[in-house]
C-alpha cells in the first residue's frame, strides 16, 4: 500500500466537545498546534492523532501551544508525555508553549513543567 501523501494545511480549526484546535503549517520549517479550551479524554484522540501526523512530517519544529487551555485531565498529559517520549527517539523537533495558570499548576504538580520541553 502506498503511503499517502501529506498535504500541508494552514490554519485550519477543527472543533471537538469542549476543545478548539488551530493547526498552522510551514511546509518546511514550522508545525504550530494550538489548544483552546479543555483537553480530556473527549478529545484526546483528536489532538493524538494531530501529534502523530506532525511527528511524521517534515518540518524542522513543531509547536504545541498550551496558552488557550482552560483545563487539562490525566488523558491529555499521558498525550503530551508520549508525543515528547516518540519525538526524543526520533529528532528532538518538538517544544510546548506553557498553559494558563490552571494547566500550569497541574503541570506543576506532576512534575512536567520539568521534564517536557517547554520553549516558554
């Protein structure tokens, strides 16, 4: 089967429960995933399966921006945490942008905001 192939969008929004999220793409340098809203387990599989066509892509950085999350579950870090684990194995390429002061303080408590690589 021939691997399909990856059609750069850019700024593209797509909308699932209680989560918005803008995709933004420089077909050769830049990836920008941008999260508004809360990240759960109702839209876990949706900013997953942006994580992992990005990790597939090109582009020299990819971006995930936590700036415009209100609220952030167990599901949505074990997301964060696996895109970081696949990404150290295969180039390093991707940072995060810090959330508001509730997903901050989450991230603090879990010891993320030490372990992820945050560009902020």
């Amino acid at each position: 089967m021939a691997a399909r192939e990856k059609i750069p969008r850019s700024g593209t929004w797509t909308d699932r429960a209680a989560l918005s999220m803008r995709v933004e793409r420089d077909p050769a340098e830049l990836y920008v995933i941008e999260l508004y809203g809360e990240f759960d387990l109702a839209s876990v599989g949706l900013v997953a399966r942006e994580l992992r066509e990005c990790a597939e892509s090109d582009v020299e950085k990819i971006i995930v921006d936590l700036s415009g999350l209100d609220f952030i579950d167990s599901t949505g870090l074990g997301t964060l945490v696996q895109a970081h684990r696949s990404d150290r194995a295969d180039g390093n390429r991707l940072r995060f942008l810090r959330g508001s002061a509730p997903v901050q303080h989450v991230m603090e408590l879990t010891c993320l905001d030490r372990s992820l690589p945050f560009a902020d």
